[in-house]
C-alpha cells in the first residue's frame, strides 16, 4: 500500500526545495560568483593555446605542444559551469 500525497504536502514540499535554493551557504555563494570568470578564464586559455599551436608560438614555456594549455583550458569551462549553475 503506497501513501498518496495530497495537494498540501506537494505544496508544503515545493516550498522547502524553494526555501533550499535561496539559502546558500556562503561557499556555495563564493562558488557561484566565481563561476563564469573561471570558465572566461579557461575559455581564453584554450583558444589563445589553440591560436598560438596554429601560429607556431609557443604560449607556456613548459609547453611546446600546446596539451596542458588545452586540456586546462578546458578543465577550468567545464568547472566554472558546474560552480555557477550549482543549485545547492
């Protein structure tokens, strides 16, 4: 026998996930702030290591084929997006 729920407590329970996104904790803010510059950040990292590897510069001393500034690149867009669109 499953427990139906009434209207109420569907209510009663969209309100709580509401209540729980405006309330972030001041990491998750922090987090949430940073996000898009970090993925602005790894956004040019990876197209100026695209153009520089196209050009034949080399951009990162340490980097003459031009993966470390790609793959970083890289990295830093995808974890900028995931901090600014977290919902909790």
């Amino acid at each position: 026998m499953g427990l139906r729920r009434s209207e109420q407590d569907r209510r009663l329970a969209a309100e709580m996930r509401a209540q729980r996104r405006l309330v972030l904790s001041p990491l998750a803010r922090r987090k949430r702030l940073l996000g898009w510059p970090i993925v602005a950040i790894g956004a040019v990292l990876f197209v100026a290591t695209q153009v520089a590897n196209y050009s034949q510069h080399i951009l990162l001393p340490f980097d003459r084929h031009h993966f470390f500034g790609q793959v970083g690149g890289l990295m830093f867009v995808v974890l900028g997006v995931s901090w600014a669109t977290r919902r909790s």
